[in-house]
C-alpha cells in the first residue's frame, strides 16, 4: 500500500490540475461571452433608441454606418482594452508589492499624468507657441509624458526598486506631491477646470480606431513579458528571500514588471483620463472565483478588467440617455460597492 501512495499522489495532482484548467477554461468562455453581449449591448445603446439601432444593424446606410463602425464600435473595444490593461497592470502590481490594496496608479502614475495634461492645457492657453508645441505632443502625450515622469521620480526618491516598502511610500508621496500642484496650477488658471473635469473623471467618448490601436498594441507589449515573468511573481509571493534561493535577480524582476505597469497605465490614463477601482478590483474579482497561479491571474484580470470597463461605459451612457455619466464615477460605485461586499463577507466568514 505504501508503494501506491506516490502513484495516487501523482494521479490526484494530475486529476486537481486538469480540473483547475477546465474551471478556468470555462471561466474564460464565460468572459468572452460577457465582452460579445456587452460590444452588442454598446453598438444599440446611444442617444438614439434602441429600435432605431436596431434598424440600423439590420438595413444599414452611410450614416448609420458611421454611427456604429466608425463612433460606437472603436469606443466599446478601446474601452475594452483600457479595462484589460489596467487589469493587467492592477494584478502585477499586487504581485510585485505582495499586497492585495495595491493598484496601478500607486507609484503616482494617475497624477503625474494629470499634471501633464494640466500644464498642456495652460501652455495652450498662454501663446501661440505652446498650442504649437501641445498640437504636436496631444493631450494624450503630455499625460503619458507626466505619467513616465511621476514614475521615474518614485524610483529615485526611492533610490531603486531593491526595497518595495521605500517604493511604496515614495510612490505615495510623489502621488500627493503632483496632485498639491495641480491643484495650485488649476487654482492660477480655474479657466482650465472645465476641461480637466473631463480628464479627472474619465471619459471614453474621444477614443477613434487610431487610439484603439495603440491601446492594443501596447496591451500585446505588456502582456507578453508579464506572462514571460509570472513564475518571477509566483516564486515572489513565497518570500524574497525564497525567490533569490531559486536564483532569481529580484531588482531586473522588479524594475521590468513595474515598466510594464507603468507603460499600460500611462497609456491607459493618456487615453481615457484616470479610471479607478478596476485595477483594483479586476483581481480580486479572479482569485474570488478561481485558484490560479500568477500566468491565470493575468489573463483573468486583463479579461475582467476589459469586460469590468465595457460594462460601465454601456452604464455611462443608458443611464441618464441621451446624456452621459463620468465612466470613471460609475466605476468608482461599483467596483467600491464590491470592495464593500468583499470587506462585509469576510467579517462575516471570520
């Protein structure tokens, strides 16, 4: 009996791991089902009615065809894609932190870039010179650039990527940091207030297939070394010391996986302004419902985070018809609404 146990072991693992795949296998189908109703659901949800759009699918013309292929088709997936990037970018941070709280926009991504598109807008406004310069660069440039700033002024104060507490709290200040001077700079130019609103609160309104594009390319490049690199995170989330032992270089570990985080969220802000709680969120939603390792945890988060984003901006727009929600206030009720749940079931559990 003692000499069958190794073989019933073997055989119990290979029966656990092929029905951790099935799980997580239908768990994907059941995503992209929800991604395909919700690219449906947006191609009929706008300031016309539905049976209007309807018709428009149906017996399409020059106009509808605009409407569908050209305005609301590149917003639902761009939206898509934004979601899945933050997902992504949401589940390699709390790996690298070791912390479920943690988010993209903690190493002060999300105020860096508003301070970019901050002075864009004042440097548009002040000579002729700087609308030059900011036609150029585009809105969404200069929050890219003040987001790459903010980053790389956390990994100096920091002194590096060697000790994640020294990061986390240089991340925090250079967060609040930024904010104090956008704040001051909207105060010298409250002008500029009504078209940061815009920015501050999030809006897939301006994303065309060019923006879309880019979105999913920069998704294909941040995805394809955090998967090459999700065993790093795996290993991490034994101890630093226990990853080191298996001959890993913690700080190269590091300072990638926090480049990929910070090459999605900058174009991700650029794009749609700052959209919180689905990085957050995105992750936690996966491990709630699976057992996955870090390469799993990855695909999941980008899959929730983009359906995540999709669903709110169809809740955007079908709430207040013909008018429109921040899609970055929506997220911030449901995904708070189901951290509350979280925090409550767990209480509960203990």
């Amino acid at each position: 009996m003692n000499a069958l146990r190794p073989v019933l072991v073997d055989i119990g693992t290979v029966c656990t791991e092929a029905g951790s795949s099935h799980r997580l296998a239908m768990w994907v189908a059941c995503c992209l089902g929800i991604t395909l109703l919700l690219t449906f659901g947006s191609l009929i949800a706008g300031t016309s009615s539905v049976e209007t759009s309807l018709g428009w699918l149906l017996s399409p013309d020059a106009q509808s065809s605009v409407i569908l292929w050209q305005i609301r088709l590149p917003r639902t997936v761009g939206a898509w894609f934004t979601g899945a990037l933050l997902g992504l970018s949401g589940a390699i941070a709390q790996g690298v932190f070791r912390n479920p709280l943690a988010e993209p926009y903690l190493l002060g991504t999300a105020s860096g870039a508003a301070l970019g598109v901050t002075i864009s807008l004042i440097a548009a406004d002040a000579s002729l010179g700087g609308l030059a310069w900011i036609g150029k660069l585009g809105v969404t440039g200069a929050a890219c650039v003040g987001a790459a700033a903010a980053i790389a002024l956390t990994i100096t104060l920091s002194r590096g990527v060697i000790e994640t507490a020294s990061l986390l709290l240089a991340g925090i200040v250079v967060g609040f940091l930024l904010s104090a001077l956008m704040s001051l700079l909207l105060l010298a130019k409250p002008e500029i207030w009504r078209a940061m609103q815009i920015f501050m609160f999030g809006s897939t309104d301006f994303l065309s297939w060019s923006s879309t594009t880019l979105l999913a390319i920069v998704f294909c490049v941040c995805l394809i070394p955090a998967l090459l690199l999700a065993r790093g995170l795996d290993a991490l989330t034994l101890g630093e010391d226990t990853a080191q032992s298996l001959g890993l270089s913690l700080p190269m570990l590091r300072l990638t996986l926090l480049g990929v985080v910070s090459l999605g969220t900058a174009t991700a802000v650029g794009q749609v302004g700052i959209v919180g709680f689905v990085g957050l969120v995105a992750p936690h939603m996966v491990r709630e419902t699976l057992s996955v390792n870090h390469r799993q945890l990855l695909i999941g988060a980008a899959l929730c985070g983009g359906a995540l984003l999709q669903a709110a901006d169809l809740l955007s727009r079908w709430i207040i018809r013909p008018e429109e929600l921040p899609v970055g206030a929506v997220t911030a009720c449901v995904g708070g609404s189901y951290l509350v749940l979280l925090l409550w079931r767990r209480s509960r559990d203990a």
